[in-house]
C-alpha cells in the first residue's frame, strides 16, 4: 500500500490533538478523515472506508471503547486496524483498549514520530495478510480462510475482529506445533508494536470463547498450539 493511497480516520474530541496528529499524518501523504466522538466516528468509517483508525478512549456521545467494539462487531469494519489514545497509561486501561478489540494503544501525550512508526507498522501487516491468492485451512470441524478473514466453524460462519483472526490463522498454519509467546507477539503484533504480556491471553480467551474452548490448547511454560479436539 502506498502511503499516499492509505486513508486514515482520526477521532478526538479535543481539536488541539486534532490538529495535531493531522498535521503529522498529512505531512507523510496520508489522506486524513477527523471525527469528534465515538458514534461520528462509526459514522464515517462506514462511508469511507478507512485502512486504519486512531481513536481517543474518552470522548462526549460515545466513547472509544464502544465505538471499537462496534466496529469490531460490524462485518464492513471488523478487519480496520485500530488504535487506541488515552490519557490513562495504566496496565488495566491498555488491557480494556484489547479486550475491546483494539490492535495498538499510546498514551497522551502524542510524540509524532512514535505515532507515525506505530501508524507504518499497522499499514505494513495489514497489507502482508492481504494475500495475493486464496490461503485456506480446512480441518473439517473448522475452516479458516486468509482471503475473506473468515472462519467456518460447525456449519456456522464466524467474523473475528482481525487480531483474533491472525492470531488464530498463525497457529493453525502449523497445527501440532508450540509457539513460544516471543514467536506468537512477532509475527501477529510485530516488534515495533509493544505490548503488555497478558494481551496474548486476552486474545486467546476471546477465541476459546467463541469456539467452545476447543482448538487452541496451552503449553504450560512455553506457549500455545493449536491441534483438534481429540474424539471419543
């Protein structure tokens, strides 16, 4: 993806911060969409269409936790990478941004420049997992496909938010296998990324969840696989 080609939606009810993250944005060529609350937000997601957002955690009418997890929950807006500003730095607030749905977090005060390598780090593994060919696992009980970013699962179609999608597809690229946690934040969340360490449990929490606690199986001290349940 070309930079100048990417669109961006910024939502802020503070227009100082405002101004700010689209002056950093525009001076790099992204085309800039802005929002003031959660639910305007939504709004011009929908019409636009946007490859990433930045969202501030408080804001007036809706506030960013929510408008995520609307996103996430919605079909046309489930795969936009999304990430999070608050004013809050700790833990628990980060651990509520990816409980959420979210794909990064900072806290205010913005620094451009970090903002801007966080920004080309989403856009780059957005584009990597935009494969050029279908890519499908199919395990009989459950099917997941790389193209549409969609599981089958006993009959019924599932749209997980992208995270838990990657972070599902990349173990399930080699069933069987245990992946340390250094291997799993690498290559799903990247190492320009930072993370706390529970997000990976987090994440595996959702899915088990959505998946009958099946499929996703842990190793203690070392990590995750994923295998097939075993039949009786």
């Amino acid at each position: 993806m070309a930079k100048q080609d990417a669109k961006i939606l910024v939502a802020d009810d503070e227009l100082d911060i405002l101004d700010l993250i689209r002056h950093s944005l525009n001076k790099e060529g992204f085309e800039v969409h802005i929002a003031s609350n959660g639910a305007q937000a939504i709004e011009v997601a929908n019409a636009i269409n946007p490859d990433l957002i930045i969202l501030d955690v408080m804001m007036p009418v809706m506030d960013g936790m929510e408008a995520c997890r609307q996103l996430k929950e919605s079909p046309k807006t489930a795969n936009i990478p999304v990430v999070f500003l608050t004013a809050r730095s700790e833990e628990f607030a980060e651990l509520a941004g990816f409980e959420a749905g979210a794909d990064d977090y900072m806290a205010k005060p913005i620094r451009p420049r970090v903002l801007m390598s966080r920004v080309k780090a989403l856009l780059r593994r957005n584009k990597s997992y935009n494969m050029p060919e279908p890519e499908r696992y199919d395990f009989g009980l459950i099917n997941i496909d790389r193209e549409r970013f969609q599981v089958e699962y006993d009959g019924q179609s599932l749209q997980l938010p992208r995270k838990e999608f990657e972070l599902l597809a990349f173990l399930a690229s080699k069933p069987r296998r245990v992946f340390t946690r250094d291997e799993i934040l690498e290559n799903v969340w990247g190492n320009e990324v930072l993370v706390v360490d529970r997000t990976i449990d987090v994440h595996v929490r959702k899915i088990r969840e959505k998946l009958n606690n099946q499929f996703i199986y842990t190793v203690k001290g070392v990590g995750y696989k994923f295998d097939l349940p075993q039949q009786d």
